[in-house]
C-alpha cells in the first residue's frame, strides 16, 4: 500500500523557515492572479491550506472589515503570526474528513494543497459546491515537466535525485503532474469563465525557490536515503547545490487555474 501520510508536516522544527521561502517564492504570483479575479471589500474567502498565513492576510486587507477570511490547515501554528486580523477564523481542518459550509464563499483558494491529496477529487468536488452563485476557485498546483537542470554544474546529481523524490513522494501520494489537468477537471466539475497561466522560475543556488528545494529535501530526508534511494552523501551534495549561486535548474510550473460557479 503506498504511504499516504501528508509530506511536508508543519511541525518540522525548521517549518517556518520552509513556508517563508515557499512565500517568498511563490506569493507575487499568487496575489497577481487573485487580483485578476477582483477579489473586492466584502468577500467571503476560503484559503484552504493557509500554511504560513501570507495569503490570508493578503485575503484579509482586501476583503476588509465587511468580509471574511477563513483559513484552514491541517496544523494551524504559524498562521496567526501572519493572520491575525479581526475579520480572519482560523479553521483547523481535514478537508478530507470534515464538513465544509456549501454555498458560502465567493472565493476559495489552495495553493500546493490538491495533489497531495489521493482523494482530490471529491476535494474538488467539495470545494466547487462551498462556492456561492458567481463565486470564483483558484487553484494552484505543481507540474513537474519543467523540472530539468539549467548549469551543467550539478544537472546530474539534480537528476536522479528529483527522480528518487518525486518516486517517494508519488508513494504518499503526490500528483507530480496534477496541475495540467486543472483546466479540465475544472470544467468537468460544472465551472465556467476557466482560466489559467503556468509560472516557470530559473532557480538559481541561494534564491527563495532553491531554498524551498533544500529544506523540503532536508524535512524528507528519512524518505530519500535507502536502497534503491539515495545515500546520505547525495543528499548532502544537493542539499549544497541548492545554496551555491552557480548551480541553477528550471522550478516545476506552477500552473493556476480558475472557474466560477454558474
């Protein structure tokens, strides 16, 4: 039976140092994309895997005191260090397993959340009837076509060892490929006015996503090393790539897509 258990757990000791690089990363984009929705005063928002709190709080100032946010996470701990605004509930939550309000947001939003998730499709489906009339899903996933080595320095130890995590993460259950089919699992789930863009980053060794990349690598190093794996000496040397400025590889796409309710 594969491993299903969530990869990346908040309670690591350096979690909040990994959800402040995966912001740093991958905030700009998000915002630009909700922007482009007209999230306005008086919105109710559901950020669903709030992690660090960022975007909750992006939700919380442009929703105001006539809207709401709730954010939701299996392990809330670092989200109110970010959002703790008056018009923010702070939810901890199995999307899974608990019941979800129905027609009760116009925008819910999860970010680097569905694939993870083995049962992401009645997620989806989930997510889809919380919407109210008119209210918008965005959903951001990783793809990981894009995923191929830039400097030649390191493009092989980055190789086979992409290759070993995204085999261990697919074991617990990650979609490496998920955000392609957003578009259409979308469409099928009865949205409309579907949209969508890819962002594609050059990583270079010390910047935010090289950081995401190492202490992400760090959290699941139990998971890397073993037969058929990695040993501790590969692990190291990419742990090292990541922090050198000369070595560079293309990130994942991160691939938004959105729909509204009719």
């Amino acid at each position: 039976m594969a491993d299903q258990s969530y990869v990346f757990d908040n309670a690591w000791q350096r979690g909040r140092a990994r959800l402040d690089a995966v912001e740093a990363f991958l905030d700009p984009g998000t915002i630009r994309a909700l922007e482009g929705l007209g999230v306005a005063p008086g919105w109710r928002c559901l950020e669903l895997g709030a992690g660090g709190g960022s975007i909750a709080a992006w939700l919380s100032s442009r929703v105001g005191p006539a809207g709401k946010v709730v954010a939701t996470d299996l392990d809330t701990r670092y989200v109110a260090e970010r959002a703790d605004a008056a018009n923010i509930e702070i939810r901890r939550q199995d999307i899974v397993a608990d019941p979800l309000e129905a027609s009760a947001f116009d925008l819910v939003h999860a970010r680097l959340v569905l694939e993870h998730i083995p049962q992401r499709d009645a997620v989806l489906a989930k997510l889809t009837r919380s919407l109210r009339p008119g209210g918008w899903l965005m959903l951001e996933a990783v793809d990981y076509v894009s995923g191929v080595p830039v400097s030649e320095l390191g493009a092989a130890e980055h190789a086979r060892s992409q290759d070993v995590r995204l085999r261990a993460f697919g074991a617990a259950g990650l979609k490496a490929d998920y955000g392609r089919h957003l578009p259409r699992l979308m469409r099928a789930a009865g949205l409309v006015e579907i949209g969508n863009e890819g962002r594609v980053f050059v990583m270079e060794g010390g910047s935010p996503g090289a950081r995401w990349f190492q202490l992400s690598m760090e959290q699941v190093r139990d998971r890397l090393v073993g037969p058929e794996r990695l040993s501790d000496a590969e692990v190291d040397r990419m742990l090292g790539l990541f922090a050198d400025p000369e070595w560079a590889a293309l990130s994942p796409i991160i691939l938004a897509a959105w729909g509204r309710a009719a």
